[in-house]
C-alpha cells in the first residue's frame, strides 16, 4: 500500500478541496468522539482502568522476551505453530509458504493492520492466490483498490453515494446507474457476495487484538463477526501480529478488551469478542486443521531499546486520531501509509525511516488532545517532539524553518531583547489592524493567511497585561 509520506502537503492540501471527504469525515468523527465519551461518563473508573492498562504493556514491555517464549511454547502445545517474521519481507513469504504448502486458491481475511503494514494482499496475489476482505469497510476499499484511510473503520471517507457506485460496477456491471440504496440494502448486498467467498475459502488470515502468553490464545474483536467466519470454515487459520499484542493472562486481556472496546467504538464490548487457541480438536464440530501464528516485529525491538518503547503499548483503538483536528480536517490517506493521525505521525517514521517521513512529525498542533484520551497513556505529543529534535539535529528540517529557529533562538537567549522587540512589535501590529481588526496579509505568515485573516493583537505584550493586573488586584 505504501506511498511516499514526502507527498504529505500536497496531498493534505487535495483533502481540504475534497468536499465529499470533508462530509464524510465530519459525520463520522461526531459518532466516534460522543460514543467514546458516553461509554467513559458510564464507567466512572475509567481512568484507573487506563493506569492499569498501562501497567500490564509495561510489565509486558520489561519481561518481553520470557512472554514470547512462553506464548510460543503454549501455542505449540496446544497443536499451532509459531513462525517469526523479523520483517516485511519475512512475514510475506511466511504466509504464502503456508498458502502453497494448502494448496490453497481463494484466501479470507479479517481485517488486520499488521497484514496492512507488510503488504500482504499484494504479496498474496503476486503469488497466485486470490485475497479476499470480509470486514465490510476493508472490502469496500479493496473494490475501490484504495488503502484503509482509519484502522477501526478503513473506509472512513468514503459517502454512502460512492460505496452505492462501487457495488454498483462490481456487483451488477453498472446496470443500476449508482442507484442510492439505504446502509442496511448495503450491508446484505456485501454478505450476499462474501457467503460464497467464506464457504470455499481454504485458508483464513486473521489479525489478532491481544495475544496471551499463559493459554497461547489470540484474542479477536469484531463486530460483524467475519473474523469468525474467517478462522472456523477454512482448512488452515494464520494469525499475523506484532510482537507487542502480547499480554500475559486472560484476565490482563479482559482488562485490556474493556479499554480496547470503549476508546474504540465507545461500546462496553464489541459485538464479538472470540479467544482462538489451537486448530480444531478431535470432537470439535468445526475449526481449522491447521493453526499458525506469525509474530512480527518489523522494527518493534529496536523501539523497545530507545525513547519510543512507549509507542509499543499502542492497541490499536484509533481514540488519537478520532480526536486529532488535524486527522479531522485531511484524513488518513494524505498521511502516506497504513498508520495516520497522531500515532501514525510516531509509527511511520520509526518503521519507514524519518527521512522519508519528515512532515508527519510537524503535522500536529501539539493541542495534547491524543494523549488525554489514549486508554494506556502514551505521551504522543513528547514523542512528536522528539522527533521533531531528531529532524533538526540530522538537518532534515527545511532552510527556511532552521534560520526561523535560529533567529527566535537568538532572541529568546536575551530577554531583554526579546521583551523589548516584542512590546515595539505588537503594539505596531496594534496601531496598524486597529481598524479591521484583522490583516488579510503579513510578511512572513502565508501559512496562516492564504486561508484565513490574521487577527490583529492587542497594543500590549501578555508580560505588560498581567503587571497591569497584578497592580489592579493589589489596590
């Protein structure tokens, strides 16, 4: 799926036009924002749950290894197999070797955002097989061939008028001319197509929201219940995920599930909540004869060792970017790869490299609204930052911005200047918008006012308003 990241500001620039997108996106950001706080105002102790959250990644983060080893050798006795894929490229051949070795031809799969980062549906079908998504909004966006552009709900930005046009040319060769059909009429046209697709696929791939050491098992939420459909009917079951959906018991998972489902979708549980563990047993009515678990880490152990192990205790819940004004206004696709929004702007240069990367980190207001509401508290907006220093040391950060810093450097370094440029400067910006109130241009801030006024400042620095207070309230 991957795009160059480099592209960021013209393809943000595209969003804004995009007035479609611009729907959609409000229309779904209402649902997510007030469905979370509901489910939060219900579940006064949500914030000890969040503490507790944390406690368990770190912990899990700390004794990662003896997890691992643990998880591989519970898998394997109850009768799956576990394979190690150090990167992309591993996990791509892992999977297709399964898919040769079943002789497989049509392949399901659930919606997973670590088969997203290592291209496995291009893998798939370079090698042969035909890939099929059967999470509704992932399956949209494979007929549409465009990449998920949210990792709860892939096909975010796209309206209920385009999703009629797309079935309408997949479904029925455009004989009924984009007719506009109601959700429900939608969603049983999809499941009518996918029916046939679940009943002769012979390997099923799935994600995995928590993997638990203790019992070996792997944790899948849904609520359409196609990842059941997708791990029960076919002959072989893979499971593809990052080393960091580990969690040590099931009752560290219930308490990770009940984090996972409100800062998601604001439910107190999704629909279907199943826990996998092993192919089908002897007097097992159905499941797979083969079971098999790819731990990926594609980066993921270098960022246990450095300042970003923190991003490690990400699960996935898209709270960050459902809150994020930024994701709000352009999207996930101007992001440039499979993670957008807040962690997004972390993840992809840490797992694609900073160079190819560097607007994402500057792609953020710093508003801090993505840590407040991240259910294990990760410190986005420090980790931003600090890529942001990064970005400056190696010299990545463009001309204009490094003489911008240098010159605010000099001023901040001497106070005196400082306060004094300041008090001449504002209280001229003062005299001059006094009028109108607003300037519809200034040197050196086309970024703000190529889209909107200027407000003109008030005649008085912030430093002389509060000496003036502080005298008022002494009288």
């Amino acid at each position: 799926m991957q795009s160059t990241t480099r592209e960021f500001p013209l393809k943000a620039r595209q969003a804004l036009e995009d007035e479609q997108l611009r729907q959609a996106l409000d229309k779904a950001r209402d649902g997510f924002v007030g469905k979370r706080q509901t489910a939060i105002d219900n579940f006064p102790d949500f914030d000890s749950l969040r503490h507790r959250g944390k406690a368990i990644k770190d912990h899990t983060l700390a004794f990662l290894d003896v997890y691992l080893e643990q998880f591989e050798a519970a898998v394997e006795a109850a009768g799956g197999q576990v394979h190690w894929a150090e990167s992309a490229i591993d996990a791509q051949r892992i999977v297709t070797d399964i898919c040769r070795q079943a002789k497989a031809g049509r392949v399901t799969k659930a919606k997973t955002m670590a088969g997203e980062e290592v291209a496995l549906n291009e893998a798939l079908e370079a090698a042969g097989f035909e890939a099929v998504e059967t999470d509704l909004g992932e399956y949209i966006i494979q007929l549409a061939k465009e990449p998920p552009s949210h990792i709860i709900a892939p096909a975010v930005h796209k309206t209920r008028q385009q999703i009629c046009e797309l079935f309408d040319k997949h479904h029925h060769d455009g004989r009924l001319g984009a007719a506009l059909r109601e959700v429900p009429d939608l969603v049983n046209e999809a499941r009518e197509r996918l029916r046939e697709k679940f009943l002769t696929a012979d390997v099923g791939i799935t994600g995995a929201n928590f993997l638990v050491a203790e019992s070996g098992s792997i944790a899948l939420v849904t609520n359409e219940g196609n990842a059941d459909l997708t791990h029960t009917l076919p002959r072989v079951h893979i499971a593809i995920a990052g080393i960091e959906k580990l969690v040590p018991t099931l009752d560290d998972a219930a308490s990770m599930l009940r984090l996972l489902a409100r800062s998601a979708t604001g439910q107190d549980t999704s629909t279907y909540t199943t826990f996998v563990t092993g192919p089908k047993r002897g007097d097992d009515p159905d499941g797979p004869e083969a079971f098999h678990v790819v731990l990926l880490d594609n980066g993921r152990s270098r960022m246990l060792g450095n300042r970003y192990r923190e991003m490690l205790r990400c699960i996935r819940c898209g709270a960050c970017m459902n809150h994020c004004p930024v994701y709000g206004a352009i999207g996930g696709h101007a992001y440039g790869w499979v993670y957008p929004g807040p962690m997004g702007s972390v993840l992809t240069p840490l797992f694609t490299g900073l160079d190819g990367s560097r607007d994402l980190p500057n792609a953020c207001t710093l508003n801090g609204r993505c840590a407040s509401v991240c259910p294990v508290e990760i410190p986005l907006p420090d980790l931003l930052r600090d890529l942001r220093r990064q970005q400056f040391e190696r010299g990545l950060t463009g001309r204009n911005t490094r003489l911008g810093l240098a010159v605010w450097g000099f001023f901040a370094r001497r106070p005196w200047l400082y306060h004094t440029c300041a008090r001449f400067g504002i209280a001229a910006l003062g005299r001059l918008g006094r009028r109108k109130g607003r300037f519809r241009w200034l040197p050196l801030a086309r970024g703000w006012t190529a889209t909107r006024d200027m407000p003109s400042p008030q005649r008085s620095t912030f430093q002389q308003l509060w000496k003036q207070r502080q005298k008022e309230q002494r009288r």
